[in-house]
C-alpha cells in the first residue's frame, strides 16, 4: 500500500507517536544539504539506572541548546545540521527517540531539546555496542537531509558484551564513511548486575570503537558532569568550518583522546564478553 501522509498523521494522533519528523522514504531525490548528518546513540544497559538515564537525556538536551555549540553550528557552509537520536542496550534493544530533524538556530535547537525531554527514557540489561553500530549504519543517508559528513555519537559505560565482535562492526561502519567518535562515562559506581568495571574505558574506546578520520573520546567523570561532556564533543564533531573559533578554544579542559594510528588495545577488543562469561561461570557455580 503507497505511503499516505495524512494517514500517518491521523494513525499518529490516536496512538500518541512523535510527530518531529516524518518518514522520509523516497526523499532521496530531494535531500537538503546539511553541514553534517549527527546520530546520537546513548547507552542504556544494566549498569545505568533510570536517574542516570534521565540525566544522560538532559545533558544531550542542555547541550544542545549551548551558545558555543548553535555558535559552531552557525558557522559551517550550510549553516544547518540534521540529528537523530536513539538509546540502546542489548544487541536487540534499540529504540529511536527522535529521526532526522534539522536544527539550524535557537528556535529548532529548543524544539529538538524538548522533544528529548518529553520521551519516556527506560534501562534495559547487556550492553551491545555492536548492535548499536548496525542498527546506526543503514540510518545515515536513509532521511531528508544529505551530510557534508556523517557522524556516529556512542555514550556508554561499558565495553561491549553482547552482538558480535565490536571491532568488525566499527570497521564496517567506517568503510561506509561513517565516523565513530565516543563519551565515556567513567564514574566508578557499581554495576547493577554485578558486571565487573574496565577502568580503563577510555582506552578501549580508542582502541576498539572510534574510528574514522578526526575520531575522538571525551570523557565524563560522572553523570552529574555529563551536560559538560557532551557540550565538549558535540562542538568538536560540529565546528570544523573556517568561520568559527578553533573549536579546542571553546570548549575548554577536558580529557580526550584522539583516534591513534594503528593503536592497539592491550586487553583486547572482546574484553567485555570475556568479563561477561566469566561472571556468567562464577554465578553458575555458586
């Protein structure tokens, strides 16, 4: 059955679904131009609680709504950028919060904020950052808005234990054209589950899950420092156009690690499924 628009909009009004953006199949043809195509995939797994959940959507929506970082989305040829946002967990578990929609000023920037603002957040258990990177890959190009670049956002705090060999997925998603940059959340609190903590996540961000020309890491110290952390990488990824200010000037001391070549991790990239089945073993023999 073809697509009908008002049918959308009348299915959409009796179930209560999002209205910030409509499906954009068959829009190829007609794609603005945008200075960069920006999915934000945010973790949800078992070590997060719904608070810490809840303030992950309010630091991505302060964030958004920062003078330094409109200032750099401003600056770029188009002026104009395209954001897409969804939570994940386990390798099944991705749930879209918001599709494609512009954001070109203040006014769009405050529309997008309140929309992730007013989305039920939920937690869910294992952490597949792999899944994540499948489920972003086919997303990008598939709106209606055509990227100068195209960005994949991954905030998590923890490896990947769940879905398949993380490198392989990253890799895939780079020959695409997609860059791979991280926030991490190191805030030492103890898993739900009783998972072990990688105290050095940063690391295994760099070594096994960013990816792509420029990639990098930021790193939160807590949850309660998100807002700023997110502020950071979101002008790092957007200001890259001549006419805004060096975008290390803006966004002020943090700690961030930029993509290495030919780093290795020295735990390895399956890290998170060894600590996982470990832990699995240990409950077993109990």
């Amino acid at each position: 059955m073809p697509f009908k628009p008002l049918t959308f909009l009348v299915l959409a009004w009796l179930t209560g679904l999002p209205l910030l953006s409509l499906p954009s199949k068959g829009l190829a043809a007609e794609q603005m131009p945008v200075d960069l195509e920006l999915l934000l995939a945010v973790d949800i797994s078992g070590s997060i609680d719904a608070d810490e959940a809840r303030l992950q959507r309010e630091g991505y929506a302060r964030a958004l709504i920062d003078k330094d970082v409109l200032k750099a989305i401003r600056g770029g040829i188009h002026g104009k950028i395209a954001i897409a946002y969804f939570d994940w967990s386990d390798a099944y578990l991705q749930n879209q919060i918001m599709d494609w929609t512009l954001v070109q000023d203040e006014a769009s920037a405050r529309r997008v904020a309140q929309h992730l603002l007013d989305s039920q957040t939920r937690t869910a258990r294992r952490t597949s950052i792999t899944g994540a990177i499948t489920h972003a890959i086919p997303r990008f190009g598939d709106g209606a808005y055509k990227g100068l670049r195209r960005v994949l956002d991954i905030s998590g705090d923890g490896p990947n234990n769940d879905g398949g060999p993380i490198d392989i997925a990253r890799d895939k998603a780079v020959s695409s054209g997609i860059v791979i940059n991280g926030l991490v959340i190191l805030n030492g609190k103890q898993n739900t589950w009783g998972f072990p903590q990688l105290e050095d996540l940063d690391r295994y961000y760099e070594g096994c899950v960013i990816g792509g020309p420029g990639s990098f890491v930021v790193v939160a110290e807590s949850f309660d420092t998100f807002h700023e952390a997110v502020r950071r990488k979101l002008i790092l990824e957007i200001a890259t156009a001549p006419a805004v200010p060096p975008a290390w000037q803006l966004i002020g001391p943090s700690v961030t690690h930029k993509v290495q070549s030919g780093y290795r991790y020295p735990k390895g990239c399956d890290v998170g499924e060894r600590q996982s089945q470990e832990f699995w073993r240990r409950r077993w023999d109990q």
